[in-house]
C-alpha cells in the first residue's frame, strides 16, 4: 500500500482562500494580472500546435474568459472553492483539452493529481498546467525573514522548479512533455497593496501549519525590508510562471 502524501496544505484553508478570492474578484478593478498571463499564454500555445479541442475542461479561470475563446468546443469549468478536487478521479472524462490554470501549487498530491488529469483526457488530449513556479515573490519572502527575526515560520508555500516539473509529468506517464517558465514582474507602492493583490488572486498562506499571526511590530519590519533604502518607495515584486504540458499517448 503506498504511503499517504505529506500534508502540506490545508484543504479547508485553500477552499476558504479560493472563496475569498471569488468575492473579491467581483470588484471591477480586482487584480487579475497572474491569471490573464496564464490564459493568454494557454491561448498562444493552442495556436501554435494548432489545437482545437472538440471538449475541453477548464480548472481554475474564474473569468470564463479561456471559455469563450473556444470557439465551437463544449467545455466544463471546475473551481476548487466550489467542491472540485484535483487530487480525486475526474468525473466527465474524455477532454481533448484540460488547461488548470493557478490551482496545483496548492494540492498535497501533485503527481497524483497529473495522473488524474491524465486519465481524463481522451487519446491524443492535450494538458495544459501554468502555477506560480520557484523563484516568484523573492522580496515577500525576504520581508517575512526580516519580520520573524531569529524565529523564522513557515509562511510562504514550497515551489516547484522546471527540473521538478519535468519529473512530474514523466512520472504521471504524459507524452512528449514539456517544461517552461516565464517571467512577469508587478511594481507596488505599499506592503499592504501586494498582500491585497495575493489574497484577491487566490494566493494567500493555505500552509496546514501557517505559523503565528504577524503583529503590528512585524507588519512594519516586514514593509521596511520589503522598500528597503528606495527613495521612491516603489518596488518590483517578481513572479515565476511555470506551465507543466503533456500529451495522452494516441
């Protein structure tokens, strides 16, 4: 019997995040840069391979926006604040295209989740993932060192790299994967403005074991480390967008 994965994220925590992200999302200036990379990036690769999905299963695009752009294709949408779970068989199946957009950086069985998403697509589909990869938000991760001090807690999520993706959809038995990231980098005048921007987009702490909250004391070391010396108190936050694709062998 295999073992059970480590229990990194907290089903709960993620669901409540992703529902506070759809409320927050109904506001008309909402944050939305993360995922409308994601879906213009998914949009340029069905171009380029000239896929045109007769079904398709789109996870994780509150906007309906990659939806729409299918023309002619039936397709199903799933969010994971409304009960769909990665890390369980797929009902429906037989997707040409299965594109999951900013949802498996946050589930504890992720091969187990690629196998699923696998076996959903008919012979010959095409899976599409794109997530926050390693290397994204280096000055929050910075600020929260600062703000913890001698007792670092875990606050920030593990991420995966492109060598680690590649193992991934090896190991979920995708053909002809392919592995990339790109760069997209946001410019904040306040601490609290790139927090807002993370909760409004589905990204905050969902850790089994966030650690203890920040006081007011932490918040501010937290601000000071994240503008640092910069006269114009702006500063550039960077984010890795990582897109895992795959093939189900014809």
């Amino acid at each position: 019997m295999a073992a059970a994965p480590p229990r990194i994220f907290s089903p709960t925590r993620r669901a409540a995040a992703r529902a506070r992200m759809l409320a927050l999302q109904q506001a008309a200036d909402a944050p939305r840069y993360l995922l409308a990379d994601m879906i213009e990036d998914v949009l340029e690769r069905l171009a380029f391979l000239r896929v045109s999905p007769r079904r398709a299963l789109i996870i994780g695009d509150h906007t309906g926006k990659l939806a729409k752009s299918l023309e002619g294709a039936d397709v199903t949408s799933a969010e994971p604040a409304e009960g769909f779970d990665e890390e369980s068989p797929l009902p429906g199946g037989d997707y040409d295209l299965i594109a999951s957009l900013g949802t498996l950086d946050t589930v504890n069985d992720l091969p187990g989740a690629l196998i699923h998403l696998r076996q959903a697509l008919s012979p010959g589909g095409l899976m599409i993932a794109s997530l926050p990869g390693a290397g994204s938000l280096p000055m929050l991760r910075a600020a929260m060192l600062a703000a913890d001090g001698d007792r670092p807690a875990p606050r920030l999520h593990p991420q995966i790299d492109v060598r680690a993706g590649g193992q991934l959809l090896q190991r979920a038995g995708f053909a002809d994967p392919v592995v990339d990231s790109r760069p997209l980098d946001v410019g904040f005048r306040s601490f609290s403005r790139l927090v807002a921007d993370l909760r409004a987009q589905g990204l905050g702490n969902v850790l089994a074991s966030p650690g203890p909250a920040l006081t007011r004391h932490m918040l501010d070391a937290a601000e000071a480390a994240f503008f640092g010396p910069a006269r114009e108190r702006r500063a550039v936050e960077h984010f890795e967008i990582l897109t895992l694709s795959g093939w189900k062998k014809d």
